[in-house]
C-alpha cells in the first residue's frame, strides 16, 4: 500500500504533544496516513526519550511505542525565533494536538483563538488531566493518578487485594485513541462545512468512561462491586485456570458449552446433569462450590490436551503466555504485527499498526524518528528557509 492510498494522505498534523495521551493521538493519525510532525525541544527531545529501554542515541522502547510514522524536529519555543517557525506550521496544518499545561498554549500565541483566527480549518486537539473550565484546570494530569481517581485501580485485580494499577498506562492510551477519533470526526465535518473545531480531551473524563459496564454496576448498587480478578462476574467457568503444566484461559459462554465441557472435556457428567449447575446464573450463584472442582480437574490434565478438547468442543480457550513468547509467537509473525528497524541493528521490533484495509495491514512509513530527524527537510519543504539560514538557527540552538 502506497503512501497515496491511505485514508489521511495530504493531512499534515503539527504535534506539539509529549509522554503519551497526545503522541498516541498523533500515531493513530500517521498510521492512517496523516504527515505527523512532531515538535521536540532540540536538546531535551521529549520525555519518553529517557524513560525506559535505550534503544540507539536518543530513542527508548517507551519514545518508539507511541512516534512510528512521524517525522521529528526540534525546535525551541522558548526562542522568539523558534516560536515564530511553529505559528508558520501552525498555519499551514490541518490539524494541531497539544497538551501544554491549560493556558499554558494561550501565553505562547498557541491557543485555539489565535490559530484558528487565521486558520479557520485548523483541527485543534487540547489534551489535559482535567476539564479546561473547572477548578482542577491547571492541575497536572498523571494516568496513574487518575487510574485511582476514577476508580480504575478499584476494579482491578481481587477482592482481598489492595487497589491495583493496570499493566499499561490505560487512561494515556484510551484518552489518545478518543482523542484520535474526535479529530478524524472533526476532520469529516470540516469536509462539509470547511471549518475546524476545537476538541478537548480530560483523562479523568476518559478514566471514567473505560469503567463501562463495571461503573454502572456501581451506579446501581450504590457501592464497589466485587472484584473478581482473572474471573467474570457473570459468567461461570470463565477465567484463568491451571492445567498440569501451564496456565490455560477457558471461557465457557453459555449452557450448551459447559454441557459440552463437562461431558467431554472434563469426563463429569454429574456436574453437568447437577441442577445447581444446570444453567449460568445458577453456576454464578454456587461458584464457591464448583469451581474447585473443576479446577481439580483441570490441574491434572496437560495443557496441550485441554487446549485440544476445548477447541474440537467448540469452546473458546488458549494459552495465557508471557509477554515476549506472545509478541515473538506464530500467530504475531502471521499477522505481521512486527517490524524490523532496518536502520538500527540488533533493536527490538516495532509494533506495526492494527489497521487493515481491503485486507492489508496499513504499513511504517517512518520508524520511530530520532531526534530532529527531520528538521531540515521540514523547514525547507514547508516553509521554504534556505540553507544559510537553516544553519544560523542550528548555530544559535533554535534547531536541531
């Protein structure tokens, strides 16, 4: 697939974006195609460049995850000179995403008013912690902090555990990937109407939205639900269960399957002919008492035999791997979800995008991009600086 034939070729994308939240709005919009530019400061780079795994010079595992498809420039907003060449970009992109501290773009001449003045199709994406009106304004926003403000951290893991982060950072994640969608929704009215709009995206807010099903539950008991780690709320056997030699997750949805599970996979046909475990709801009611059983069962049996009978039964299962095993797997390679850095011998593989499209998973144009990369051919592309030029500003540290 050329660069030509993705959905959001000719979109240019000004990131003025760090850490995470903003950066993967902008990722999302490169992998569809958009011309992702981003905006670091030309000696720091952003953050993530020192966090985590050293990957090369400048890059690390945690700067990579989140800048594939990009190209970088340092820039110094702090120098009159430098903040002159973003308000030029500013004005010749379609769309622009931030997370400055609130009123932090405002005193540069980098909020909304000023670039839509004169970018009155500018697509303006504000990230921050919090809303933008309310008396937690200037607050940071910090995804652990608002994993426990919103109650993420409550919902996760077991009851007779204490709060408990996710894995990943979720409320940076799901806020980019909402914030990504909010832009793309926008840029399809501006094809109607021609004018851009401003969107703005809270953490806290897409903290609480990721609660889902979980937070009404709260809402109509009036109090945390239970935790159930690894297990269902609703469904009984669902889980994470240990077979003789390995981890296994077995999901069984409904009546037929656990039938099926009990008679074939299992050889207990009296839990299956047991009216107390005859249908979902009663098996929720009496879990207590059955799952040891069925988890004695399974303990004695080889994972790859379990794996076997579970799937000729029709019932969903697989392996629970680790981390490196999953990414390095069979089923990863097929779906060519991992990409070489040909450009940095001996680093670990890029994630490639998940979006598919008439069957072709969309490509990496651009590796994850080291610092300033690009800063060159962007000045001159864009905005025409001659060469003589370019190298008083790179003397002066106002470039990279």
């Amino acid at each position: 697939m050329t660069a030509s034939d993705l959905p959001l070729a000719g979109i240019r994308v000004l990131d003025l974006s760090r850490i995470l939240a903003g950066p993967w709005c902008g990722q999302v919009l490169a992998d569809l195609g958009a011309d992702v530019i981003k905006v670091e400061h030309p000696q720091r780079g952003d953050d993530t460049r020192d966090w985590g795994m050293r990957l090369g010079e400048r890059n690390t595992c945690y700067f990579n995850s989140v800048n594939r498809n990009k190209r970088s420039i340092g820039i110094d907003l702090g120098q009159p000179e430098g903040l002159a060449i973003i308000l030029d970009l500013a004005r010749k992109s379609d769309v622009l995403i931030q997370n400055f501290k609130t009123g932090g773009a405002d005193k540069l001449g980098l909020g909304y008013a000023a670039l839509s003045a004169e970018n009155p199709g500018l697509i303006y994406c504000s990230i921050a912690g919090y809303g933008s009106e309310g008396p937690e304004a200037a607050r940071p926003g910090y995804d652990l902090v608002i994993q426990g403000e919103s109650g993420l951290m409550a919902m996760n893991g077991n009851d007779d555990q204490p709060p408990l982060k996710f894995g990943v950072a979720i409320a940076d994640l799901f806020t980019g990937q909402y914030a990504a969608q909010a832009v793309l929704a926008a840029l399809v009215q501006r094809g109607r109407t021609g004018k851009g709009r401003h969107v703005e995206m809270a953490l806290f807010d897409c903290g609480l939205s990721v609660t889902s099903y979980y937070g009404l539950e709260a809402l109509a008991l009036g109090e945390d639900p239970p935790r159930y780690g690894n297990a269902h709320p609703s469904i009984v056997p669902y889980g994470v269960f240990d077979a003789a030699d390995g981890a296994l997750v077995l999901t069984v949805g409904n009546n037929a399957q656990y039938d099926r599970f009990c008679r074939m996979v299992i050889d207990r046909t009296d839990l299956a002919e047991n009216p107390c475990y005859a249908t979902n709801l009663q098996r929720t009611i009496h879990r207590s008492e059955l799952l040891p059983l069925i988890e004695a069962e399974l303990r004695a049996r080889p994972r790859a035999e379990l794996l076997a009978k579970l799937a000729a039964n029709g019932i969903p299962c697989g392996e629970v791997l680790g981390l490196n095993r999953a990414l390095r797997s069979e089923r990863a390679g097929r779906a060519g979800m991992l990409v070489e850095d040909r450009d940095n011998a001996g680093a670990p593989a890029v994630l490639a995008p998940p979006y598919r499209l008439d069957g072709e998973r969309l490509p990496i144009r651009h590796m994850p991009p080291a610092l300033g990369h690009d800063t060159r051919a962007v000045l001159e592309e864009e905005l025409g600086l001659p060469a003589e030029r370019l190298d008083a500003l790179k003397a002066r540290d106002v470039i990279a």
